[in-house]
C-alpha cells in the first residue's frame, strides 16, 4: 500500500549572513529558521526544517499552515538619524 504524501510549497527567505552562508527565514511557519554556509547547504536545511516542522504538527494533529496568499516580501533602505 502507497502512501500518499501531500506537497506544501512555502516562501523561504536566503539573508546573507556577516561571516559568510545564509540564515534562512520561513515566516509563514512561525518564523522558523535555520542556515547554511553556501546556498545549496542552506536550501537542504531549510527543506529538512521544513519537513520535520510539519511531521511534528502531524504527530500533534495540530493545523499545518498553509501560505494563503504569496509572500512578497518588502525590502527597503531607511536612513536614520541619531
């Protein structure tokens, strides 16, 4: 007997990090993160997060978020002064 798995796609943010890889946000998990030190590292990780993320609410019986709109994230310089 196959199991059927359900396919979830969500927006994944890849932040340069200072001393160098990603920090990788996925804000419409709770904000989890998670981070790797060259891009293709960071987008296994955030596959794996995203994965156990889910089988965990599963287990839980809990609700798995679903993205209901895309994500576009806004990005904008502001000058500040102090």
């Amino acid at each position: 007997m196959k199991i059927k798995l359900e396919q979830y796609e969500y927006t994944v943010i890849f932040e340069p990090a200072e001393e160098g890889g990603y920090i990788v946000h996925v804000p419409a998990l709770d904000g989890i993160v998670t981070e790797g030190e060259t891009f293709a590292e960071a987008k296994e990780m955030a596959i794996d997060l995203i994965r156990g993320y889910l089988e965990v609410l599963k287990k839980k019986r809990l609700p798995i978020p679903r993205e209901e709109r895309a994500f576009k994230p806004l990005i904008k310089k502001l000058a500040v002064a102090v």
